[in-house]
C-alpha cells in the first residue's frame, strides 16, 4: 500500500478544517435562524453543505477515510464552473452571486488537488480491486468444503 506522510495527513487536516469552518461560517446561521420556513432549493443547499461541513470535521480524525469527500467537493466544484459558471460568463455575464461562487469554487479547484495524495488516491480507488458484486460460491463438494476451511 502508498505510505502517506505525516505532513500530507496534515494538509489533509487543514483542508478539512478549512472547508468545514467555511461552511460552518457560511451557511449554519441560516440552518439554525431560517431567513424563511419555505422548503424550497435553497433549504435543500443549505442542508446538504451544512451536512458536508459536519463530515468535514470527522477528516481531521481520518483524513484518508474521508478522501471520496473532498473528490466530491472537486468534482462537484468544475461541474458547476463549467456547466453554469463558464457559459454565463461568456453569454450575459456574471452576476454578483456568480461571481462570489465562481471565486469560491476556484479556490477549492486550486487547493483540493494540492491537499490529495495523489498517488494513495490512484492506488485505493483505481487499482485496488472493488468489493465483490455477488455472494461467495458455495463449496460443491465435501472435499471442497474441506479445502476452504482447513485455513
């Protein structure tokens, strides 16, 4: 298995930390004191980046556990700049909240591929072999059965 440095897992740390307490500034006042009792897109935004900054927090105790939450966080992020953030600024333009959420998903663009590790990330989702897709065959013979279970 990539051995992961020490200072890598501490990068890992701070981009937990930053995010979660990003997202905690940003977004748990209106998750506590809703500016209003409608569900509608924004609660939705609301709890699922409230959600996001709880689990960022649980990085700072398994930095590589929770290494698939910081992949959403980039993939999510270039999906938006070049799904809606690119289009609008080549068609009518940015306006003022595309603008902060386009200065926002940048700066996650820039530093979420220089927290991974890189290559434990290739090695654990990429050439690691996945979990089985059904269940273990069962032994067809006595000697069968014996040959798996004299271990």
């Amino acid at each position: 298995m990539t051995e992961v440095s020490i200072t890598r897992l501490y990068v890992l740390r701070a981009m937990y930390l930053f995010m979660a307490l990003g997202l905690l500034v940003n977004f748990w006042p209106s998750i506590l004191f809703p500016p209003d009792l409608t569900a509608g897109p924004k609660s939705v935004i609301r709890a699922l980046l409230g959600a996001l900054a709880l689990i960022s927090l649980l990085g700072l105790r398994y930095p590589l556990q929770l290494i698939p939450i910081l992949l959403f966080e980039l993939l999510w992020k270039i999906i938006w700049v070049v799904a809606s953030a690119w289009p609008m600024w080549a068609g009518p333009g940015l306006d003022t909240y595309a603008s902060e959420t386009l200065f926002a998903c940048l700066m996650g663009i820039i530093l979420v591929p220089l927290a991974l590790p890189w290559d434990y990330v290739f090695h654990q989702y990429f050439r690691a072999s996945g979990s089985r897709w059904r269940k273990a065959a069962e032994p067809t013979s006595k000697a069968a059965f014996q040959e798996t279970h004299r271990k």
